[in-house]
C-alpha cells in the first residue's frame, strides 16, 4: 500500500470513529445538559426498561 493510502485509512478511521462517540444532543431545540455535572456530552445508547406493566 502506498504511503499516502495508509495516511487516507488512518484518517478515516480516526474520523469514523471519533463520529461514533459522544455528541451533543437537542430535544425541541434545547440543549441538552446534565443537571448534575453541566456536561453536554452523551454517548447514545439503548436500555430495555423491565416494569411489571410492560414486561
């Protein structure tokens, strides 16, 4: 491989996985932050709730 198509992947890996991380987040056009560390980075994720009424 050629020195500039490994210097293009390293970049595009670097890029590709930087997009994939935490982000910054709105609901109806208001910031969200943490109302316990003022943060304003989230990772997205998923969480399935077990509650006696939708299990």
């Amino acid at each position: 491989m050629s020195k500039g198509v490994k210097k293009f992947m390293k970049l595009f890996a670097k890029n590709l996985k930087e997009s994939r991380g935490p982000g910054r987040f709105q609901a109806n056009g208001i910031d969200i932050v943490c109302v316990h560390c003022q943060h304003d980075l989230f990772e997205q994720g998923q969480a399935q709730l077990n509650t006696a009424l939708l299990s």
